[in-house]
C-alpha cells in the first residue's frame, strides 16, 4: 500500500510541475482581469434608441448578431424558395473570409471579414438595394494570431457587427488582445479601444451587442476572460467584470426576464446574468459546459441554452436563475431560436429538434444530414437554417411535426447566419474549397 501511496505522489508531483512549465512557457498566459465599476468609470447610461426595430406588425432593420428579438423576425413576404437561377435580388461578392453575418441597417448592409496577403481585418458595406459596394475601412493591417492559435474552421472575422442606427461596432482578435472599434456610416474610424489581453485556444468568436448607449463585449479565454460594457459615443469602459480562465465562444444576449433587462451568456460550465447598466452579477447558475458557442435565447420569462465541450446539456432556467428543465442534448455551434411555444436547434450533426419550451419534452426530432454552423432563425411560421454542403432548409416553426417547406442550395458552404429586412434574406455563402473557396453576399427576394 505505502509503494502505492509513494507512486499515486510522485506521479501528482511531476503533472504539478509539468503544469507549472507549461505556464510559464508562455503556452497560457494568465493575465489578472482589472475590474471596472461604472462609480470608477463616471459613464452614466442613457436612454439611447436603436433606430431600428419592430413597427406594429413590420419588422425592419436587422442591426446586430440575432436581430432585436433572439432570431425572429416579424417580416412577411419573405421567399421560402431560391436557387441561383430564382429569387436573387442581387449578388455581391466579399473579399477574403469571415464568420460574420451580416446586419441591415438603413440603405447599408454590412459585414466583416478578414482577408490575407495583406492580413487585414476589414468592415465591408454594400447598398441595400443593389449590392454595390459602398465602402471598405480597415480595422486592422497585420497582428493576426498564428495559425496554431485559430480553430481550422474559424477566421480572423468570425464576430457581427453591432450598430445603434449611428455607428458601426466590430470587435477583433488582434495582437493578442480584444480591440473594439467603431465606424460612423460612411467607413470613419470614431474610436478603437483596447478591451484586455486575450489567450487565444481556438480563435475569438462573441459579436458586441447594442443596450441602450452602451456596446457589450464578451471575452471569455484561458488567461483570464472579462465582460465589457463601452460607451459607444467615446469607446471608453463604462465596467468591466471578471468571467473566469476557461476559453468559451458565445456571445452576450440581451433579454428581459420579469421585466428586467439582463444580460446572459453561457460559458465557464454556468449560464450567468448580469446588469446590462453596470455589470453586476444577477445571478448564475452551474450548467451546460466550460465551452459553448451558442447564444441563450429567452421567451415567457425563461432562458435556454446547450452546448458545449466537454459536457453536453441543453437547458432551461426560470427568471432567477432556477433550473426548470434540462436535457442531454448538445447543440454547440449554432443557437438555438424559439417562438415562446417552441424552442427549436439544429445540432452540428444535422439533426433538428423541437422541444416544449414548459417542460423539454422532445416533441419532435429529424436528422436533416450535413453539417451544421450557422443559426437558425424564424420569420412568418417558418424556420429558416443553412448548412455548410450549400443547402438551405425551410421548415414549419410547429410542435407537431417537421414539416419541411424546402430545400435550396446556393453555394458550397454556409458558416454565417441570415439577416431579414422587410421582404429579402440576406445570406453570406461560401463558393469552392480551401485556396480556391471564396465567398459572396446575396439578397433574396421574390422579385429577384
């Protein structure tokens, strides 16, 4: 037994020093999170409007990652059918590769994207109505992280674009750091600010999203990850809060649980609340996994999440953070989308699930083949998702059954989430492979 004992010691001794090499070899750079109150900062927040948003029954900009409303759009008149022959409005094409989807506000559509041979990272805006290029601003000229430090399915744009209805705000990866920027509508720099130091594992990920005068970013790694709200005026920190070392892929939601606005986000093995005015903590709440990519979505007072690596769990938590429902069922890459009845995923693998929001009970299931990164997102009763063989699924948004619309193909790929704008989808497809691939933005319309 003691020669067990010595052994089971030594071997804890040499992992400890194994880690503490590895550490200091520079392979995980911990750097201590310096938190930020708003009592420090002096930034008050104001009741900033977006100028987009709902209007009675019509639904019109889609200014940010997820629109205003988690995926769902109130438009009509929206195409269920296209192929490159039909429905095309216009075509555009898109320099280099990005993740990033694309947001509609005003006469503008706008992406980011990153292109090499210059390794630059750009902002790229086309006109609403015809797909002319209107400008491209760089954000960044070189500081790329090394190959090593990017997930092979990732890019060095992978986050949306958030915006006010006044400027434009992006946020990068960039000399190892997260670096948010701001442009105003005709591709002027208002501000770039230096958010904190970033340990990257696989590449950054999380889109800024809009509340009322402040932009959000979240910047979850393993040497120290953060959440920051900036006046999106100044680009100076309004607060800055501490999220743990895990490297974790979501983006930040703005929802309103019992009235109350709240950001949410997962990652860190929790879902986790916050005060989207100040950064305090809410609450949070042990689930899921230590890396997820999704981004929660809310309806009735209640927040839903899955994931991740390496747990796998898709759950349900009521306004305070209490666990209502939860199911073994990993959806990583996508989000999920829910009509407040209905909480409907895609999972990588291809396989859609409905489940009742009340209860999690599976109402029903279908494996739809492929591959699967982009989100879904529901307009007019149907679900709309992409997957990355070119092949664009439209299915009723219904408990009963699946009940498939159809099937288009456009492309060869399909990474980035749609936009819907009054009566066009606005898709960012990927053409060919590898060195030979590249990518276009399409506007799909019934007069196309």
């Amino acid at each position: 037994m003691m020669k067990i004992q010595l052994k089971i010691a030594g071997l804890m001794l040499i992992t400890a020093l194994i880690t503490t090499l590895f550490n200091a070899s520079g392979c995980t750079k911990r750097t201590p999170v310096e938190e930020i109150s708003v009592a420090q900062s002096g930034i008050e927040v104001a009741e900033a409007a977006v100028v987009s948003g709902d209007v009675g029954e019509q639904s019109f900009d889609w200014p940010q990652w997820r629109g205003l409303s988690g995926g769902v759009s109130g438009n009509k008149n929206v195409p269920t059918q296209w192929s490159a022959e039909s429905n095309i409005r216009w075509q555009a094409d898109v320099p280099g590769r990005g993740h990033s989807s694309p947001i509609v506000v005003g006469d503008l559509v706008v992406l980011g994207t990153a292109t090499e041979n210059p390794d630059q990272q750009l902002v790229v805006a086309y006109d609403r109505n015809d797909g002319q290029k209107r400008w491209s601003s760089i954000v960044h000229d070189g500081g790329f992280p090394t190959k090593r430090a990017v997930h092979m399915k990732a890019t060095n744009a992978n986050g949306t674009i958030a915006s006010d209805g006044n400027a434009l705000v992006t946020a990068h990866l960039n000399s190892d750091r997260i670096w948010v920027t701001a442009f105003d509508f005709d591709g002027n720099r208002l501000w770039q600010t230096d958010i904190g130091a970033f340990d990257s594992k696989f590449g950054y990920a999380p889109s800024p999203i809009i509340y009322k005068s402040l932009v959000i970013v979240a910047a979850d790694n393993r040497g120290g990850g953060y959440l920051v709200g900036l006046d999106i005026a100044s680009g100076q920190i309004a607060w800055r809060r501490s999220r743990g070392d895990a490297s974790s892929y979501s983006s930040p939601s703005l929802v309103k649980l019992g009235g109350t606005d709240q950001i949410v986000i997962t990652g860190n093995d929790r879902m986790a609340s916050y005060q989207p005015a100040t950064g305090d903590l809410i609450w949070e709440t042990e689930c899921i996994a230590e890396a997820t990519c999704g981004t929660v979505v809310a309806a009735a007072d209640r927040v839903f999440g899955s994931g991740g690596y390496p747990s796998e769990e898709t759950v349900c938590l009521d306004q305070d953070g209490k666990l209502v429902w939860s199911q073994r069922t990993k959806i990583y890459e996508p989000s999920m989308v829910t009509d407040a009845e209905n909480l409907f995923g895609v999972t990588d693998s291809g396989i859609a699930y409905c489940w009742d929001v009340e209860d999690g009970t599976v109402l029903w299931k279908k494996r739809l083949g492929g591959n699967f990164s982009s989100s879904p997102v529901i307009c007019d009763g149907n679900v709309y998702v992409a997957d990355l063989s070119g092949n664009s699924y439209v299915f009723k948004a219904s408990g009963e059954s699946y009940q498939l619309v159809s099937k288009n193909r456009l492309g060869d790929d399909c990474y980035a989430s749609p936009a819907i704008a009054d009566d066009a989808i606005f898709f960012r497809i990927g053409f060919g492979e590898e060195a030979e691939r590249t990518e276009k933005l399409f506007c799909i319309a019934e007069d196309g």
